[in-house]
C-alpha cells in the first residue's frame, strides 16, 4: 500500500508585476543553486499554513469566503532572510502590517472552525511571512544566492490580490480566490 505524502498550503498571490519580479529572481538564484536547476514552483507567493491534510470539498469554499471580504492590499518587501533549519533557504520578507497578521489570523480562526491545524511555524504567533527564493542549498550556494538577490533590486511592493489552495508534491493548484474588487 502506498501512502501518500501530499501536503497543503493557503497561499496569497500577488498582482503581475511583483510575480514577474519574483519569477526573475527565482531564475538568477537558480542559475547559481544547482539544487534549484529542476524545482518547479508554485506561483510566487506568501504560505498562510501548511497543512497535513484538507478536506477539499469544504476548504475551497472556506477560501472563497475569505477572498470575497477582503479587498487587494499592498505589502513591501523589505529584507532578504534566511532559515537554515532543514537545508538553506532564503526568502523575501515583507513589513508586517496589522492588515496582513489580521487576514493570516482570520484565515486560522476559520482552520480551527473545521478542526484543521496547520504546522506549527505557520500557526499565529510563530509565523514569519515570506516568499520563498530558494531552498536546500548548500552553505556557499547561500551566500553566492544572497549576494545575486541582493544586487537585483529585491526590495519592491507587491499587491495581494487572491488566496489559493495549493497541494505538493508536485505542486497542484486546487482553487484560486480572488479578492473583491476595490
């Protein structure tokens, strides 16, 4: 029997440009990352949470909701971070703003509702928001990525425009919610 090891993630999009912006940016790092030469990504964005498993008939809906009482807002990227748990990985991190911890916390209000938790490093209170450029590399790969990314523009804005629903291995798209319009 095999079991399968899918996870989720809610994830909030950005508007064309700031995804352009990122998808550059993925190049130049993969261009230098050798363990980035065949990653395929899912669209540029920021993970809400991580989940084990989710009930694709209801969460979808959940999502949809969400998006229908949220309109686009715009976030700045700031700093260039890196976690180093679990292999290398730099990231893109925005000011966190009141609007952007509001709408992560109401999207984990309503997890809890339907008795979903996420992983813990996306739950409120442990969540550090970012945009994920690079991962599983190698200590001088880390630092040649940084010094790439660093001299490419990385600190831009970007507008939120929609929520989705993610599944990976390989990365799926399930639903895509956008926000209301202005």
């Amino acid at each position: 029997m095999v079991v399968s090891q899918q996870t989720y993630a809610i994830e909030l999009y950005f508007d064309e440009q700031a995804s352009a912006k990122v998808r550059q940016l993925w190049a130049q790092v993969g261009a230098i990352a050798s363990s980035m030469a065949e990653r395929v990504h899912s669209r540029p964005h920021l993970s809400l949470a991580v989940l084990p498993h989710a009930d694709l008939q209801v969460l979808p809906r959940i999502l949809d909701s969400i998006a229908q009482r949220e309109s686009p807002f715009e976030i700045q990227f700031s700093s260039v971070g890196l976690f180093s748990a679990g292999g290398g990985v730099i990231f893109l991190a925005p000011v966190v703003t009141t609007q952007l911890l509001g709408l992560h916390r109401r999207v984990h209000q309503h997890l809890e509702e339907i008795g979903v938790e996420a992983v813990a490093y996306y739950r409120p209170e442990a969540w550090v928001p970012h945009c994920t450029l690079a991962r599983e590399l190698s200590p001088p790969e880390v630092l040649r990525a940084i010094e790439v990314v660093s001299k490419n523009h990385p600190f831009f804005k970007a507008k939120i425009s929609a929520l989705g629903l993610v599944e990976a291995p390989p990365v799926r798209q399930i639903c895509c919610a956008p926000f209301r319009s202005e």
